[in-house]
C-alpha cells in the first residue's frame, strides 16, 4: 500500500475549533524597572504574564538577577517572588566587574 504525503488543507479539511482562554491569561501586569546605579538611573517598562517571576522581568532589562538587589516599595524581595498586580521595581545591582 503507498501512502500520499499530502496537505490536510484541502477543501474538506475543516478549520481547527477556536481556543477559549479564561480573561486572567490574556491580562497582563504593567512593571516599570528602575535601575539605579551610581547616581544615574535608567526606567525600562514591561508588561508580562500574571506569575512571572522578579528575576525573569531583572533579565529582560539586561541585568543579571544574582548580582542585584530589588525593591518593592523600599523593601527587598526575593528573586522569586511572582508579579500579579502591577508594580515599580527598583534594581540595584550589587556587584560590577573589572
């Protein structure tokens, strides 16, 4: 028996049915990112998925979550802490090389 390698896209094919995704996953949570380092600053903004952690959004400004302190409102937090509601993050990276 020969098999034909075809396309599944012919007139009979039908369209896949549409996805319905609950509200919570197409909102996102606005983050804006000081970093502060030796009395100059740079402010980046982002807007990521409920749940996504300090140290993804610390990365997707360039800087390395280890070698960084972060705030929230003046208090430290954990590099895992998830970010569900919006927030202004003040980086502070604790380290340079050289």
């Amino acid at each position: 028996m020969r098999m034909h390698r075809g396309s599944s896209k012919g007139a009979g094919a039908r369209p896949p049915p549409p996805e319905h995704l609950p509200l919570s996953a197409s909102a996102l949570v606005a983050v804006e990112v000081e970093v502060a380092r030796a009395g100059r600053s740079s402010d980046h903004a982002r807007e990521v998925a409920p749940g996504t952690l300090v140290k993804e959004v610390v990365r997707s400004v360039g800087e390395a979550p280890e070698g960084c302190a972060v705030l929230i409102d003046g208090v430290s937090v954990p590099l895992d802490t998830p970010l569900d509601r919006p927030v202004r993050l003040v980086v502070v990276p604790t380290f340079s090389g050289g």
